[in-house]
C-alpha cells in the first residue's frame, strides 16, 4: 500500500488504472498508472494525506499544477489532469518519463563540459518561458533535473518541481516573508534571508552552482554542515572552478564565477544573457537551445506586455510568481559568431543497428575507477540504454563495489565477467589491474546470464546449471554464447567439454578463463552481483547477431615429433619412449641456469597435431627431477606433439592474423565491436611490448570501432571459422560482432 488507501489495481477517477510506486516526496508521492479507454501510461502524484489536512499546502499543490499547465515548453512535465479522491486529496495527472534525474548521475562522477553545458541550456529553455511569465522556480537541483529521451531519440532535459514543498508543516502562512525555502547548497544568499526576496536572477545563481558541481563533481559552497554552507554562501565566496576541475575550458570558470556573484546586479540579468556566455562550450544541440531562449525572449520583448500578475492564486513555496517584465534583449551568439556551424545543419545520427560501449581505468581505487568507468560509459551511451556487459578486472579490485555499482546504474543488467592477467581496450590499451567494461547496446539482441558453481567438482552440473539459467532468461533460441569460467583450479578442456555438451558440439562458444595477474593461486568469476572462485558464467545471445571469429598464434612447430604415450590430463609423463622432460629439453638446445630454463618455458609450447592444423598448449613447468612437463591445458594420450618456436615479432603478426581473419569471416553489414581474448604466455613473451599487441588490432579493424578484452589462461573458440570449439594456449582470439 502506497499510502492509505492507493494500491496497484486501484482507479483514480474513474480511468486512470494505477500500477506501481514511483517516488515520494516530503508532501506528495508518484504513482505509475495507465488510461483505462487510451492505454496511455501517466504519472499520478497525490498528496499524502496529513499535508491534504493543511489548506495552505493544498494551495500550494494545485499552484504547481497551474504553473505547470501555463508553460509550454517541452522541458517541463506537462500536467493534464487534476481532481480529487473519494477521500478529498487531491491529485494530478502528469506526463509519464522514463530516465534518472541529474543527482543521480552525479553520482557516477562528474559530466563532459559539452554534455554538462547541453543539459543546462534545455533548462534555459524551460526557464525563458517561465521567468517571461512572471515564474521563477526557487528549487533548481540536480535531483529536479530529469533526463529522459525525446521524440527524435535526444536527451531531453525535464525540470521537475514547479511548485512542490519539500516538508510537511513548517510555515504558518503561504505569505510569510521570513519563510527560507529551497534545497541549501543551491539557494542564492537573497533566498536563505527572505522565501518571497527572489527574481529571475535567483534561479540563474541555482544554475551556476548546478553546472559547476556537473563539471567538477563537487559543489562550489562545499562544508561539513548545512549552517557551514549557508555562511559561506551569505558571508563567503565560491571555490574557483580552475582550481578543483583544472581542466575546465578557458573562460567557464568566469561565466560560473558571475552567476554566483553576492550581489545580484552583477549576475547575468536573465537566463538568455546567460545561455549566450555559455555558446564557446557546448555542441550543437546546446546551441539549438541558445536559439530558443533567444526566441523566447524576443517574442517576449516585443509583444511587450503591462506589468501584471498571473492569476494563479496564492503564491510561495518553491515557485515565485513575479509581476511579469520586459526582458532584456541579448545578441543572438550564432549570428555573432560567423565561424559557428549552423546547427541547423546538424542532423542526429543515426542510430547503430548493435554497438560496444567501451569504458576503461585503471585508477588503482576502486571506487574511483568505477566512478570513472561508468562515467565514460553514460556519455558514449548518451540515451541509449544497455542490455548486457562484459567486466574484465584486475585481481586487487574490490569486485563487489564493482558489480553492485553496475547493477545500481543498470538493474537487470546481464553481466559476466572474471579477474584477469591483464586488461586491455581501444581507450586503454593495455592496462594491469585496470576495469574495463564492455556494455552491448542493441533493440533486436536478447541475453541471458547463468551463472554454475562448484565447477572445479562437477564441471557438467555447473555447466547444466549456467545454461538453464541463462535460456530462461533468455526466452528465445541463443545463437552464440560467451564465457569466462574459473581457471588453476579445473580442467578448461573438461569446462568447454561441459558446456558443449549443454549446447551442442558445434555451438559457437567463445571466450577466456579467468586470471590473477600471473600469480597463479585464484582467480575470481562475475555474473550479475554475484563474484565467485569456482564460477561457469555464461552470457547466451539471441537474435539477429552476425559474427566473424579469428585465431592465430604466430608459433610454428620445429623439430620432429613424438607421440603422448602417458599422460594425466594435463600433465605429460611421457613422450614416445623418452620422459616428457627430456624430449623438451632434447628440442630446445642446452641451457646454462634454471632461469635460462624458464625462459624457454614460456616461449616454446607444445604444437599438438590434428587434421586440419595443430593447436598450442602453454608449458607451465618442465620437472627434470620427475620428468614431467606441466601444461596449461589438457593433451590426451596418442596426440602427436611438437615443439613450437616464436619471437615477439612473430606472435604480433599473429595478432594481425587473427583480426584479419575474424573480419573476412564477418558476415554482418556492419561491425558494432570486437572481443579480444589473448594468452597472459603471450603478455609474458611480449614483455614491454604487450601494448603493441592492441595497438596492431587497431591498425586493422575499422577506424574507431569499440574493443576490448583481457589476458587469460586459455582462450576458447574455434581452430577455423566455423569449427567445433575448442580450449587454447598461446593464441590471440579476435571475434567480431554486429548485425
């Protein structure tokens, strides 16, 4: 129950079917509902009942409503309805918006100056109309500006709270001049002395502070206390944005700096004087606002009307209204500026068919980097909404913050992911210890996450366990699949083997096992909110999905071959008739130290042969005094092995291989990312010159084109396009997707 008496299923006048809890606020709550006869879905916002007992919070409610019906603009939520309950409360009946308001976002980190800049200018929008009404809003704050999309697919920016109290109780009358209302880090200093001492210019103060805590994340009247704020703000000066954002554009810091001036007078006389100084930051979109508030006014300006009052009724709380004046004219900054793109000239793109969101850090605290990661992915995402995402993260991350975060931008979303030996990206290159996420953006895919535990005991029941749970989430047939499973402890050859089984032999199943950062103890597995040692996440995609897949290694086999005789999976025991110690170092050449060893450890896998080709296995130790050699995937009893040979040119031509191979292999019309899963062997042999290894793909793929992936200890997918998957050491892993 919402609040005595308004349940879901309940009607409100007769039509309006309610459905679903939105918000409260202090006097009111928001209901979701939807139109009997018309199917359109409303929101509903009603008063709370012990505020419906006070007349002058009742006046207030229904002054909102008529504020909001006087305004046209599209920047503020359209009001359709009022009425009251069987009770006597009243309600009314507002637009329905889907999206998050700015506080929100805020809390993922601060905003692009030109993203910043283009929301602040729609707010200018709603404000010309309303302040040449005679309105001013009082309430200007992060929290009541909403972001939601618009007809043509751009953000639209909504202001919210024309009107509403914050508190319950608290004023004696609707006229009381000594009444300080609004939210404290935004009130002007003339606003904290007097609720009713306020004029345009109040809500142009609120804006400056708005925009300065959008660019910097931090708030330019900061204290540890409410009363701290409010002293500061009546008897101290601002932070200077230069000096908590250096990186803020020449000139911002002066245009914040003059909104927050103590003296009203020597702020911007109105919101178009002010969307005008803010033209040299923003885009396109932010100047097509500018040419609205300009519009505004001029009209304003020349129908010059007799001061008057709106007959609204009795006035306060948080909207004002003014006799109503003349604005003042400012230069049109698109016509000043003749070296300006028109934006008229500007068409929204169109949107990709499928695409990555690619966002990376490697800021060693957790928090921060994902503050910064998500911050990354919520401007290249713009309004669009993601369905699915890949997590790849270093080993000393907190990855619980990690994951919950992600859920508390996106609930629902379908994610998986793993620690690795190393991250790697086309914003970040190669990064230790970094986050890097991937985010799939497509109205046509579906996805379903499973999620199997205790794989290391029963790969098989894992497996069955994962896969169930993502095609019931899924709902539809999948056509490629993605895993990252746990590693060191289980077979990855037995865990693909168990997946298959679940999917089919021939089911396209590509991937990476997890890492550590090459300390080789544990690694850690992600589906959803969930962070596990001994995880099989699986991440099944439906739908009209086109992929191309590559793989190469750059290794070639040298010397003559031997048959596996004895072996435990995989360990080799013997070769032929020699110990499997033996016949590697036979192969290799002498060496003088054990470190001289190791080193032809790590660039000399076995070649294991098959029809069509050979694949790698790493060689993680070679025991003279047992006379094994211990690889980092299976090698069955009766292969015919070799040992392989590269140099770091060779494996970086690899890379090059496979990219190129997974783009013929595309059959799409257009490619919206590309996975990379690389052997850590691979990192090891590259050395310094792991960045390269990216850094070639790029050369490769289209100019721009989202990618990421990780290091692993075995990459999984095919030999050859289109063949049975299959566990990997020492390769690179390109697959490309789109539709």
């Amino acid at each position: 129950m919402y609040a005595r008496g308004i349940e879901p299923g309940d009607i409100i006048a007769d039509r309006y079917l309610v459905e679903r809890f939105i918000a409260r606020g202090g006097m009111a709550y928001v209901v979701a509902a939807t139109h009997i006869g018309f199917g359109d879905r409303v929101a509903v916002k009603v008063l709370f009942p012990e505020a419906a007992s006070q007349p002058e919070l009742v006046q207030r409610f229904l002054l909102e409503g008529r504020v909001a019906r006087k305004i046209t603009s599209p920047h503020v939520v359209a009001v359709t309805d009022m009425g009251t309950l069987h009770s006597g409360t009243p309600f009314m009946i507002m637009e329905y918006l889907d999206g998050t308001d700015l506080a929100k976002i805020l809390q993922c980190g601060p905003l692009p100056v030109e993203l910043a800049t283009q929301y602040i200018l729609q707010v200018c929008e709603a404000l010309a109309e309303a302040h040449t009404l005679g309105i001013v809003h009082r309430d200007l704050k992060p929290a009541n500006i909403f972001l939601t999309k618009g007809a043509d697919g751009e953000p639209l920016i909504k202001v919210l709270d024309f009107g509403i109290a914050k508190t319950v109780g608290g004023l004696s009358s609707m006229t009381d001049t000594h009444s300080v209302m609004g939210s404290g880090p935004y009130m002007p200093p003339e606003q904290l002395e007097s609720a009713r001492a306020v004029d345009p210019r109040s809500d142009i103060w609120s804006l400056g502070v708005v925009l300065f805590e959008l660019v910097s994340g931090k708030q330019p009247f900061y204290a540890p206390s409410l009363p701290k704020v409010f002293s500061r703000i009546l008897n101290g000066a601002p932070d200077h944005l230069d000096t908590v954002f250096p990186q803020a554009p020449e000139g911002l810091a002066e245009v914040i700096g003059r909104c927050l001036r103590r003296n009203r007078e020597e702020r911007y006389a109105d919101v178009a004087e002010f969307a005008a100084a803010l033209c040299p930051f923003t885009n396109g979109r932010g100047r097509r606002s500018i040419a609205t508030v300009q519009s505004v006014w001029q009209r304003a300006s020349e129908s010059s009307p007799a001061p008057h009052t709106l007959d609204f009724g009795t006035a306060d709380d948080q909207t004002v209204v003014l006799p109503r004046h003349s604005p003042v004219a400012a230069a049109n900054p698109l016509a000043a500026d003749s070296t300006m793109p028109s934006w008229r000239a500007e068409a929204p793109e169109k949107s990709e068919p499928f695409s990555l969101v690619v966002a990376h850090s490697d800021d060693p605290d957790t928090e921060a980097a994902v503050t910064e990661v998500l911050t990354q992915c919520l401007w290249s995402l713009r309004d669009r909404t993601p369905k699915a995402a890949l997590v790849f993260a270093g080993i000393d991350h907190d990855h619980q913050i990690l994951l919950d975060r992600i859920h508390d931008q996106w609930p629902g979303l379908a994610v998986i992911g793993c620690t690795t030996d190393g991250e790697l990206s086309s914003l970040g290159q190669f990064k230790e210890d970094s986050i890097a996420v991937a985010l799939f953006v497509s109205d046509k895919l579906s996805f379903g996450v499973g999620l199997g535990t205790g794989v290391a005991l029963d790969p098989e029941a894992a497996a069955q366990q994962a896969v169930r749970q993502a095609r019931d989430q899924l709902g539809v047939e999948p056509v490629l699949c993605i895993t990252t499973p746990a590693s060191l402890i289980v077979s990855g050859v037995r865990v693909l083997d168990a997946v298959k089984k679940q999917l089919g032999q021939q089911f396209p199943v590509f991937g990476g096992t997890a890492g550590d950062q090459l300390r080789l103890e544990y690694t850690y597995q992600f589906a959803g909110t969930s962070v596990v040692k001994d995880g099989l996440p699986v991440l099944l995609i439906g739908g009209p999905l086109r992929f191309g897949a590559g793989l190469s290694s750059g290794w070639r086999p040298i010397g003559t071959s031997g048959v596996v005789t004895k072996a435990n999976a995989n360990v080799l025991i013997t070769i032929g008739e020699q110990r499997a110690a033996d016949f590697f170092v036979e192969r290799i050449g002498k060496f003088s130290t054990p470190a001289e060893l190791r080193a032809m450890v790590v660039s000399h896998p076995f070649a294991v042969a098959r029809n069509d080709g050979y694949y790698l296995r790493s060689t993680f130790t070679v025991d003279l005094d047992q006379g094994v050699v211990h690889c980092l995937g299976d090698v069955p009893e009766g292969a015919t092995v070799q040992i392989a040979n590269g140099s770091r040119d060779d494996v970086l031509a690899g890379s090059l291989t496979s990219i190129e191979q997974a783009i013929q292999a595309f059959d799409g019309e257009k490619i919206g990312g590309i996975l990379v899963f690389s052997c850590a062997a691979r990192r090891m042999l590259l050395g310094d010159r792991v960045k390269e290894e990216v850094e070639r793909i790029q050369t490769i793929a289209p100019p721009g084109l989202p990618i990421i992936g990780f290091y692993t200890y075995g990459e999984l997918g095919p030999l050859h396009p289109g063949g049975e998957p299959e566990f990997h050491n020492m390769t690179c892993f390109s697959l490309v997707l789109g539709e």
